[in-house]
C-alpha cells in the first residue's frame, strides 16, 4: 500500500527511539560532514526542528525548489523560501550561509525531536503527500517550538522524483493541503481568510486557463471541492488545537511577487 508522505513517516517514527530523528528523501544526496553543523546546533540552541541547506542535485550551483534556504508563509499560508519565491530561483552565492530562525523546514530534509514529534501526534495522515511538514512546523510554532535552518550543512535534492510540477496532482494536493494547514493554524479571523485565499486561488486558475494548462485548472477546482468536504473535520482539529500570533513576516507573497516584481527573498 502507499500510505504517501505523512503515514508512511508516522508508521516508520513508532519504531525509532532516539532524540533526534532525520526524515530524509530517497532522492538526497549528502556531503561530507553535512551533519556536524546540525548536531552542534542542537547542544547549542534550543531548537525543535531544523533544516540543512537545500541545493538543486542537478544544477548545484542553485537553490532547490522544495525548501532552498528555510521556508516561510505569508498571511494566507501561501508558502515561500529564502532562495525561492514561487518559481523564481535563486543562485548560491553564500547569501545564506547563515544560522538563520525560520517557520517551516522542507520535507526533504527535516530534522526534529523525537518527544516533539510525539506531542505533535506526528503528521496529519489526511495530508498523503505535500505541505505536511508546513502543516506540521506550523503546529510547532503554535506551541512555541522553533524552527532553525543551517546554512553551514548542505545536501543535494533532486525533487520532483514522486511528482514533477507539471503534475496536475501535485498542483491538486498543494492547493488543497495549503487550505487544510491554513484552516487548522491560522490565527485571526478564519472567514476572512479563507474567502480571500479562496479568491486568490480562483485568479490561479484562470491564469492556468490563459496558459492552457486545463488540466491544472481542474485540479484547483478539484481542491477546493475536496477542501469543502473537510471542513467540519478541519474545524474540530481547529479547536483542538493551538493558534498562535505572528506566524507571517509578509501580508502577501502573492502581491510582492506578482505585483510589484519581488522575486528575491
């Protein structure tokens, strides 16, 4: 059976019984010594979760899409990178050879607590695969947990390995996990934001239209239906949970980048 990303992580975690835990991607290459500036980190701060440098295995030279230099969310969850905004790329000039706190560490390379993990629950299975870890570092930051990128430790990330961005599934599970992890965290006036994430998702798709590519269209349509469906599930997880202030650095991603041409960090 493919459980996807977040089950198959949370199957294989019940039988690890050390402080820290690596879920690492079969599609990383490492490098020499990449885990001595982590462990350092670890007996010096008091971070939770951490995150490596993300390089892109088959143009070394660059930021790797999926997690680059540490992850952020802007008020409507819409996630971005140091080194990444949507699709513009940075290159690897040491810019971020730093220690540097940041909201959510990829997927890719995440390391974390074990007993953190475990007060968290671990990742939310209804995800399957994308996003989980944002869902989950947000979780973390709600209970006052930090997240630290290290810019001294680097890997090599070949990505797209599961799903390639043209994947019409890829783009449905992105669209419909960011609205779960927005519903489930976000602190503030939960109408509100979803009727404008909803809104900005709506201009996505028609900018999908004006590209052809219809069958991502539909996919965002498909999101948005299954997104309906969840929301008394997503609501009771709400309640149960924590929401926390101040989990955004920029009000619109969306608007600095397409807008007013921002497409460094």
């Amino acid at each position: 059976d493919n459980y996807g990303y977040a089950k198959g992580y949370n199957l294989g975690l019940a039988h690890i019984n050390h402080r820290i835990v690596c879920l690492l991607n079969n599609d990383v290459a490492v490098t020499q010594n990449w885990l001595v500036p982590i462990l350092d980190s670890y007996n010096a701060t008091d971070a939770a979760i951490i995150q490596p440098k993300l390089l892109d295995f088959k143009a070394k030279e660059y930021f790797e899409y999926a997690g680059a230099a540490g992850g952020f969310i802007d008020k409507l969850g819409y996630p971005y990178c140091r080194g990444r905004i949507f699709n513009s790329i940075e290159k690897d000039n040491g810019q971020y050879n730093d220690t540097f706190p940041i909201f959510w560490a990829s997927g890719a390379c995440l390391f974390i607590k074990k007993d953190i993990i475990e007060e968290l629950n671990g990742f939310d299975e209804q995800f399957f695969a994308h996003m989980e870890e944002i869902d989950l570092c947000w979780r973390a930051f709600n209970y006052g947990y930090s997240t630290l990128y290290i810019g001294q430790s680097n890997i090599y990330h070949l990505g797209g390995a599961t799903l390639n961005h043209n994947n019409p599934k890829k783009t449905y599970l992105n669209f419909r996990n960011s609205l779960y992890t927005l519903v489930k965290n976000a602190h503030g006036n939960l109408s509100v934001l979803v009727f404008s994430r909803l809104l900005l998702d709506g201009i996505a798709g028609l900018r999908f239209i004006m590209q052809f590519k219809w069958l991502h269209f539909v996919a965002i349509l498909k999101a948005h239906f299954s997104f309906y469906k969840a929301i008394p599930r997503l609501l009771k997880q709400r309640k149960s949970l924590i929401q926390r202030k101040g989990y955004y650095k920029r009000t619109s991603i969306v608007w600095s980048y397409f807008v007013r041409n921002n497409q460094v960090y």
